[in-house]
C-alpha cells in the first residue's frame, strides 16, 4: 500500500477543485443581486415614468374645463350681441308705406262664347317721407279659365287744377299688355305714376281706353271706350 501524498501538486490541486463551484455559486448570486437590483431600478424608473404622465393627466384635466367655459361663455356673448344687432336693425328699418285704393270702377265683360271677366280700374296712391305717389292700374279676373294675355290701349291720369278748374291728361301708357308666364285667373297692369306738388289743389283720375282680355282657349273681351276712376 502506497503512503498517501499530503503535499505536492497533486494536493494543491484536488483542494483547489472545490473551490471552482464555490465561486462559480458566488457569481451566479452576485449576478442575480444585479439582475434584481436591475429589475428594481427598472420597476421604479417606470413607475417614476408612469407616475408624472398621470399627474400630468389631471393636471391638464382643469385647464381643458376652463378652456370649455370660457367658450361657452365666448358663445354666449356672441348670440347677445347678435341678438341686440337683429333688434336695432328692425328698429331701423321703417315699416313700408301702405298702399291705398283711392277709387275704382269695375265693369263685366263677356267673351263671344259667353266667357266672363271683371275689369276694374284703380286708383291708387302711397305716402312716403318725400309726400305722395300715384298711380293707375287695372285689374282682370276671369270666372273660369286662364288668362292668356291682357291689354290696354292707354292707361293714364286726368289731371284737375283747383284753381283754374281745368283738367288735362297726364303722362299716357300707351299699348301696355301683359302675357302673365302661369295663366292665372287674375292679373294686372300698372301705369306711370305721379307726384303732386304739396299745397297744390289738384284732384286726379285713373283712366284707361280699349281694356282687352284673351283666354288661353282663345275667347276675348273688351271694354270699348274709356274707363275712369276718381273724383
């Protein structure tokens, strides 16, 4: 039996085996600290990072409440202010002046088929802030049926002076007719107007000669002579 070696190579070399494992453990839990210790940091730095994006959330929550009164507000001020702007501007406008129908005289006609019409002629006047304007105009309505056109030989005023008693024609339509696009069952036409000198005693009539109907199914009437209205 050979005597055990103590010493030499060959023992310093068996006694160094364990001591391999041994710091082969110790880097495998000193790398796991570092990897915990890695984790760690990382867990906080994200939280630190999550942490101020919430905060910043909430704080810019008030800001964007603030920001939506101050619009409705903004809103609401501006529908004041249209609102007072409509108002002035209806206050401003004057109402328009009415129209007045200061005579007129109506007459029947009936075509040769016995259709039958009304022809009125008017006198009519407005008042307005520069004094008074007017006007002749006559009108055409039809029973049945459509108007296919309307005419009027003359259409103008008669003019009386209070002072002299003298009358004359004032300014004449002449050959005024009317092809209305719809044929209704009534129309118009309308003369020249005037406007009297204030202070000035005149007295006017509407007056209008040869005042013709057609129907769109080729019936006509007339009012042979001539047609006033006024005083």
């Amino acid at each position: 039996m050979l005597p055990r070696n103590t010493s030499g190579p060959g023992r310093a070399h068996r006694a160094r085996r364990p001591a391999r494992p041994r710091r082969l453990a110790g880097a495998l839990a000193g790398a796991s600290a570092l990897a915990a210790t890695a984790l760690l940091t990382a867990g906080t730095a994200s939280a630190a990072t999550v942490a101020p994006a919430a905060t910043a959330h909430v704080s810019l929550e008030q800001p964007g409440q603030v920001a939506q009164q101050a619009g409705s507000q903004a809103l609401l001020a501006r529908q004041a202010r249209l609102a007072s702007r409509a108002f002035l501007a209806r206050a401003a406008v004057p109402a328009a002046p009415k129209v007045k129908v200061s005579n007129r005289h109506c007459v029947n006609v009936t075509s040769q088929s016995n259709f039958k019409a009304t022809i009125c002629l008017e006198l009519r006047s407005q008042v307005h802030g520069r004094g008074e304007t007017l006007w002749p105009e006559v009108t055409f309505k039809v029973n049945s049926g459509g108007i296919l056109e309307d005419y009027a030989q003359d259409l103008f005023f008669i003019e009386c002076n209070g002072f002299t008693g003298g009358c004359s024609n004032g300014d004449v339509s002449k050959i005024v007719d009317k092809f209305p696009a719809k044929h209704p069952g009534s129309t118009d036409i309308i003369g020249k107007s005037v406007a009297p000198t204030p202070g000035v005693p005149l007295s006017f009539q509407a007056a209008g000669t040869e005042l013709c109907i057609d129907w769109t199914n080729f019936q006509a009437a007339c009012y042979p002579g001539t047609l006033k209205a006024g005083s």
